[in-house]
DNA sequence: ACTCTTAAGTTACATTTAGTAATTAAATAA
DNA sequence: TTATTTAATTACTAAATGTAACTTAAGAGT
C-alpha cells in the first residue's frame, strides 16, 4: 500500500491509544487504582470491551490487575509506570478538549 | 449503561483522535500541507478511510482542504489552528512511543 | 445440602466500521 | 478519440463493536 518510513513505535502507539476506550480508560486509571465495576459504570463502555481492552493493556505493560481474594472477588486494575508515563499526553488532549471542543 | 459523569468534551476529543488512522494522519500533517497522494503513500491507510478521516477531521475544524485547479487537480490538506493546538499532545505521544516501546 | 447474592467476566448474535480492489470524474495532452 | 493523472467513490468482504444473556467462584442464609 505504500513505501512508507512510518516509525513502527509511533505507529504501535497510536494503534494502542487510537483504539476505541483506550484513551478513556487509562484517563478513569489516572484517578487511582480502580475496580472492574467502577471503571465499566464510569464509562459507556460495555463488559465485553472493557475486559478485552484491561487485557490488552495489561498485555503492553500498562495497566496491572490484582486480585484481592475477598467475598464476592475484588479486582483491582491500576496503571505501571510505563501507564503513568502516557499521563502528559493524556493531560494534553484534556486540555485542549476543553479549549477547543 | 452508566450514570457517568464523563466529560463529553473530553469523550468527544478522545472520539476524534481515538479513531483508526486519525493520530497519524494529524502526524504526517505537522510536517506542513500535504497532498492526499502524500498522504496515502506515508501510512498504510487506503484511500477509502483516508478521504472518510479527513472529511470528519475537515467537518470538526482541524483540517483545511484546498483544491488548485492545475492539471491534473491538486488538493492540499493543512492544519488549522484548532489542528495545530493539538501537536502538543502528538508529540507526547511520539516522545512516549520512543521511550516506552 | 440447597438456594441466593455479588463481582467479574464470557458467549452468542446483530450491527457497524474497516480493508481491498475496481471504478468514476475532471481536466487536459497526444 | 484515447490516454494520463489525481482525487476520490463504490461494491463487496472481513473485522471490530454493541447488546444482552449466561457462567463462574465464593461465601451467606435457611
């Protein structure tokens, strides 16, 4: 399709970022570590895409899931440092979302 | 599905910018106005998605099309102000990409 | 033992979006 | 008249997403 020099990095990034809830989720994450419900009754994001997007985050390395073996389970999902680093840009698109939307 | 309090000015901007192809092609535009041939040859994207994006990127104000009548047709696609306010967080996410991945 | 409750998922299926390749439109040049 | 070039659009297939019902695990209550 093309003879591009396109930096795979960015590229991978923007693959990660650009999918849909990504961005949403690691902003809800930037308030503290936070369980499966609260994240999904945050967002209109449904069951199935949250828990599909958790994986593949905590796949990347940015997002860590802790199991608490409490009565019902409690699940914790909170960002790595490689998450915390992405905070700048996140920040970023935050504030000019409020300047220019 | 929830009872969020989601900034739906930030839910919009990660709409936008979350959409396939959309970051990189804001990307590719920092480097000044391009054509849609350049365009298309300097990310794997196809015609078809790149004329949807940059219609919606044109529509949401980030984007300027210009058409030359020379021959044959040239049309130049280029930043607005409201486009150009976002290369903060482009770059964040390119300075992330580089350390992270 | 058996049913109930709750969190955290998973599955099945319909709808929407994206990928691929062929086609069209406009303006000229040969 | 036919060919060429850029910028799309169209038709069709494949993949991603939305929706809602279902499952699993671990007690708690009776």
């Amino acid at each position: 399709m093309n003879e591009s020099n396109l930096c795979p990095r960015l590229a991978k990034a923007m693959d990660l970022i650009g999918k849909r809830w990504t961005g949403l989720i690691l902003y809800q994450l930037l308030d503290g570590p936070q369980r499966f419900n609260e994240i999904e009754s945050s967002l209109p994001v449904s069951g199935r895409l949250l828990s599909e997007r958790l994986k593949e985050l905590e796949k990347e390395g940015l997002v860590e899931r802790k199991v608490y073996s409490e009565v019902p389970v409690r699940v914790e999902y909170s960002l790595t440092d490689k998450g915390w680093a992405l905070e700048g840009a996140i920040r970023n698109i935050e504030s000019w979302a409020t300047s220019w939307l």
